[in-house]
C-alpha cells in the first residue's frame, strides 16, 4: 500500500500548499480521500482522472471536497465512462454536487452512504469507520490492504474514541490544527499536535503524520509538540517533586504503584513524527 499526500493544509490552502488530499494505491487501485481544496493539480501530477477508482470523504467541510468537482466536471467532460464510486456521510456533499446542473455531472459518479461506525471495501481496500466529534458529521477511518494499515482521523476532536480503530496502525495519519492549544471556538471539535502524539502512542501506531495544519503554523512546533506530548507534564512533576523534596512524589508513587509514571511514559510517542506535505510518500 502506497499513500501519497497531495495537500496537508487545514481550513483554506496556503502558498504552495493545498488542503487535505491523500492518494492510497494498492495492487493497481488509486482511492482518494479528502480531496480538498486546490488539491486536484497534485492528484494530476499522479494519476489521471480515469485512474481514481474510488473517492472517500470523511466530512463535508470544503477543505475536504471542494475538488471533488473538478474531477467530477473532467471525468464527465472528458467522456470517461465509468460512474466513480463515492464515499461520504449522509448528505455531506450535497452543496459540491449542486455547484453543476444534474445533467452535467450525470452517470459522472455514484453516491453512497459512508456507514458510521461500519465497515466496507473499496476495490481491495478494507474501510472501517467510526464517528468522531466534528461541527459536522465526521469519520475517522482505518485503511486495511495487503496486510498493512493506515489511520486516519479526517477532523475531530474525542480521540478516546479513535484509540481503537488506530490500534497497531502501520501509519496514523492526524489532524493536527494547532501545536498545543485550541481556541475556545474549536475545543472538543478539532485537536492539536500534541493530542495526536499521545493518540499515537496509545494506540501503538508505528509512524505518525501530522496534518490539517492552521496556514503558517511553526511545523518545528508542530513536532516538538507530538513527539514530546508528555514532556511537559512529565517536568511539571518533576519540579514540583524537587520543591517539596520529593515526598510528595514519593508518597503518590508508593500509594500508586508508580502508574503516574507508567501513563507517562505510556503516553509519549517515540516513532518517527512528520508533518504532511505535497509529495509526501510512505510505502509498505
């Protein structure tokens, strides 16, 4: 399985750099999910229109379809003959399919419910599903092909939710809208990098890659705080443990049995951490 990034950027592109877009082949099949804003350009420099087999959406925020419909538009116009088979929650794409009269984009593709929470195959894809909280209906999915395994967040916030779909994921591929902190306006509804680290270690991904990245977001932040997403806690304590000359620490560990430690080091992800650009490869 071969997984390309084609966008990376959260909410509208920056320069250089277009939204959400990711391109999953496997033994000749080419899946594209989230095709997001001024993401359609990269998918050309891949494949060819006729060559996408299959388009998954996880939501219906715009920097995650909007170029649904240019490949719709070039696929119609171009006389490809097949329908695309498209996956997406119930009613998400509904404002992108209106951009066209009905007669345009007809026979152009087929429309089908993503079921939430459920399970699928898209050509040689296995597509497992469940809801993550979003200000509208979003799916978290796990990609299964040829024995390996991707995670995917799509946007959302309640990671609780997601540890197990994400469990042992070869590569987990997640929202990441700010480093540390959210504005008060998108708490419980997106997340931050250093939520995505301690996702990742829960859930025993071996790779991790960083995504949906607020335009001209410090990526170095970014890292940092995925890769060290316990650190902070971790030296708090250490502090406030050296102030009262370790008996408090000593005393919490003792009753404990040293879990603050265990969930500490349980939640600190030492695989490889990326931050998701055009181009960017992974294959296993």
């Amino acid at each position: 399985m071969r997984v390309t990034v084609l966008g990376g950027s959260g909410a509208f592109p920056e320069h250089g750099r277009g939204c959400s877009g990711y391109l999953i082949r496997h033994d000749g099949f080419a899946l594209l999910v989230d095709p997001g804003y001024a993401t359609h350009l990269k998918l050309l420099e891949h494949v060819t229109v006729a060559e996408v087999g299959a388009v998954l959406v996880t939501h219906g925020h715009p920097d995650h379809c909007a170029d649904l419909h240019p490949l719709l538009r070039s696929r119609a116009m171009s006389g490809v003959a097949d329908p695309l088979p498209v996956h997406a929650p119930a009613g998400a794409l509904d404002a992108v399919l209106a951009l066209d009269g009905p007669a345009t984009l007809a026979g152009a593709y087929e429309l089908h419910d993503l079921p939430m929470p459920g399970r699928l195959e898209i050509g040689p894809i296995g597509v497992d599903t469940v809801p993550l909280p979003h200000f509208v209906p979003n799916a978290g999915v796990r990609l299964t092909a040829g024995g390996k395994s991707v995670a995917y967040t799509g946007d959302g916030g309640g990671r609780d939710a997601f540890v197990p779909l994400a469990r042992g994921a070869d590569l987990l591929i997640a929202e990441a809208t700010h480093a540390t902190e959210l504005p008060p306006r998108m708490a419980g509804n997106l997340g931050t990098a250093a939520e995505a680290g301690v996702l990742a270690a829960r859930a025993g991904a071996k790779a991790l890659w960083l995504t949906h990245l607020w335009p001209g977001s410090d990526h170095a932040e970014h890292l940092t705080a995925a890769g060290g997403s316990a650190a902070a806690g971790g030296s708090a304590a250490a502090a406030g443990s050296a102030a009262a000359g370790g008996s408090a620490a000593a005393a919490g560990s003792a009753a404990a049995g040293g879990s603050a430690a265990a969930s500490a080091a349980a939640c600190r992800f030492a695989g490889p951490v990326t931050v998701a650009v055009p181009d960017l490869d992974w294959e296993a």
